[in-house]
C-alpha cells in the first residue's frame, strides 16, 4: 500500500520549516526534498541519508543524531519552495509561513547584506520578474488557495511548539504519544539547530555561510534603520498579513485571493521591470540557454533581450538561475556560468552555486575543479589562521 504523500510548502524566505522537518524526522516520518536525487538509501536496518545530501545536516540536527531512520508510519512528506503547478490540489499541502517583514529581512542577510535591505528588495526575482515584495506575496497566495492545506505559522511555533506540532499531526491524521511529541520538540531546538551547525562547519571548515540566526518573531520592529522598507512591505501586504493575523487587525477566516492561472500573473512583473529598457547586450548572450527551458511556467522570458543591468546585478541574477537551472535543467548551469564570465569569476559563480545547494551532480569538471580549489584555499587560510592563533596563545 503506498504512502499517504503531504507537502510542505513554505516560501523560499527564511520562515522555520526545518523546525517541523526535524520534528517529523525525529517522529519517524519519511520526509525528503525536491531533487534531481533520492534522498534516502534503503539498507538492511533502514533508510540512511545519501553522501550527496549531507549538508543538510547543517539545518536538521536528527541528522546529525541518528545515523539510520525507521520510516514506518506509512506517511511521507515532500518539503519544496516550488510554485505550484500538476497535480498538486490532489496532495494535503502544510503551508509554512512567517510574518513577511522579518522573513523578507531573514533572507537579504543570509544572501546579500552588502547591497542594502531596500535595494534587495527591489531585485527582481528570476523566476517573477517581480521584485522580492510582490513574489512573496504572489507565491503565498497561490498556495493559500490549495482547496486542503493547512497553515503554520513560525510565531505560533516559537511561542508554543507542543500545541503547533499537535495541530500538524492532527492535520495529517497521525497519532503520536505526548512523550515522543515532546522529544521530538526537545531535539528541534533553535540551540540544537545552531549546534548541528557549528559541527558541520567544524568537519567543513570551507563553508563559511552561517544560516542558522536567532529567529525571533517580530524582530523587525526592533529595526529602527529599516522601517521605512518595512512599512512599505505591510502597505502592499495587508490582505495577506492581516488574513495570517500579521496586522493590527486579525481575520477571524483566512480568505485569500482568488487567484488565475500564474503565467498571467507572473506577466505583471514586466510592467516595473520594463522602466529599465536601454539596450539588449546582457540577455542575447542569454537566450539559447532561457530558450531551452522546459516548464508550464515561463520563469525566464525572452523579454530579458530588452534589458540591461549593472554588472553587479546581472551576476546576482545569473546566480539565481543557475540554482533554479540545477534543479530542472543540469545541463545549462555551464552555459549559464560562462555567461556570468563576463560580469565576474566563473569559479566564484560554481562556489556560491555549491554553497547554497551543497550538490555536486551538475557541477561538471570546470565545476568540480572550481569548488575544489576555494575548498583547498579556504581550508589553508584555516589552518593558518589556528596556527597564528596557536601560536599567539603560547
């Protein structure tokens, strides 16, 4: 008898997903990612984590805890920041999600604090075109109007765990007993998170990219400098914040947009976008490699030949597609990376690839070298640095 399948959904902003992905785990419910690859190996005495995902072990501490998993309960859950699209409305769907002012913020820290909070907010989004704000607010109402989800916010698990994870389970119609609720709530820890860390990096002393923050809900209030950002993001969020208890006002019923079909909403993105029209040099070197991009949705349309960027922001967005390329089409992440030779280092390109994914499938020989030599010069500037600070000590 197959599986009962849920997913979990949240927005590809910081919002405390692993939070409940550890829980789960630690309950022994089969729950993977979306990937080109199997996360699990099945063995004689369970399922282990395949070599190729283990850097997650950097966000899940039960990965780090336990070495093999029983999965048994007949439940599996599938997390993705993914739009939706098949035959989705036929899968329960766990929608996690966090109040947009702090999650919004969460990101640009962990992925761009050197550019400004506004000016990545401004940054169109690579599979949009819309800016930060607006794919945000676009991605949660699309998901929000799946006819069986359930929606868990980040606040409600911060301020009460037992009671979030019993709603989950009771939403998946899954019976747990309160001690192994409450062990699995014990073993999720933002302290536990920060710890699996701090040993992953410990044994991978190359990945420098800290991703577990302190994660308190309503953070952005306490950010004078940013308030201007943040009250443009509750203007244009109000219907959504308010309907997640987000506002100064609750909705007693959370209604969401009724929403058509994404392409056309995704075609708004242009309108802004298009105020930056000058000439056509940055995406005609593009085009074979977005032309050949398979999907019901078109996240990377030609009208890319109208544009022109600054150097800085056309590689941040060729950034961007070649994640989204490595997930769907492995084969143009190379093209893709040759083209960002123009505006930068081709190897730094292939390094913030692997740092942000931790997959090494697609990578390629040129790929694979790149990565190897940051490792070796990250590893070197390490030992130097501990030997000097040996050295000082004694």
């Amino acid at each position: 008898m197959a599986n009962r399948k849920f997913l979990l959904v949240s927005p590809r902003e910081p919002s405390g997903a692993t939070w409940l992905i550890n829980c789960l785990l630690e309950l022994g419910v089969k729950t993977y990612r979306q990937s080109a690859r199997p996360m699990w190996r099945p063995t004689t005495l369970g399922f282990e984590l395949e070599s190729h995902e283990a850097i997650l072990r950097k966000w899940l501490p039960a990965l780090t805890d336990h070495a093999v998993f029983q999965f048994s309960n007949g439940i599996e859950v599938e997390w993705t920041h993914s739009w939706p699209r098949g035959a989705v409305e036929n899968i329960p769907v766990i929608y996690f999600v966090r109040d947009p002012r702090d999650a919004l913020f969460s990101r640009y820290k962990r992925e761009a604090p050197e550019v400004g909070f506004e000016a990545f907010l401004r940054f169109p989004d690579a599979q949009t075109l819309l800016d930060k704000v607006d794919t945000w607010k676009l991605f949660s109402a699309y998901w929000l109007n799946h006819p069986d989800r359930d929606v868990v916010r980040f606040e409600d698990y911060k301020l009460s765990p037992e009671d979030t994870l019993g709603k989950v389970l009771a939403f998946m119609k899954l019976d747990a007993k309160r001690a192994d609720i409450l062990s699995a709530i014990e073993n999720s820890t933002s302290e536990r998170a920060t710890s699996a860390e701090q040993k992953y990096r410990q044994e991978h002393p190359e990945d420098d990219q800290v991703i577990n923050r302190s994660g308190r809900a309503g953070e952005w209030r306490n950010l004078a400098s940013e308030q201007d950002a943040f009250a443009e993001i509750s203007r244009r969020c109000v219907e959504l914040t308010k309907a997640l208890g987000y506002g100064d006002t609750q909705s007693s019923n959370l209604k969401p947009p009724v929403l058509g079909s994404p392409v056309a909403s995704f075609r708004a993105g242009l309108s802004s976008f298009a105020e930056r029209v000058k000439t056509i040099d940055f995406a005609e070197s593009c085009l074979e490699a977005i032309d050949r991009i398979p999907g019901e949705i078109p996240r990377w349309p030609l009208v890319f030949a109208q544009f022109c960027l600054e150097s800085h922001e056309c590689r941040m967005l060729l950034e961007s597609l070649c994640e989204v390329a490595s997930n769907e089409s492995p084969e143009l992440v190379r093209p893709l990376v040759q083209i960002y030779g123009k505006y930068g280092d081709e190897s730094d390109c292939y390094w913030k690839l692997y740092r942000r994914t931790g997959r090494r499938i697609f990578l390629g020989r040129a790929g694979i070298k790149a990565v190897v030599n940051h490792i070796a010069i990250r590893v070197k500037n390490w030992i130097l640095t501990n030997r000097d600070e040996a050295r000082f000590s004694g």
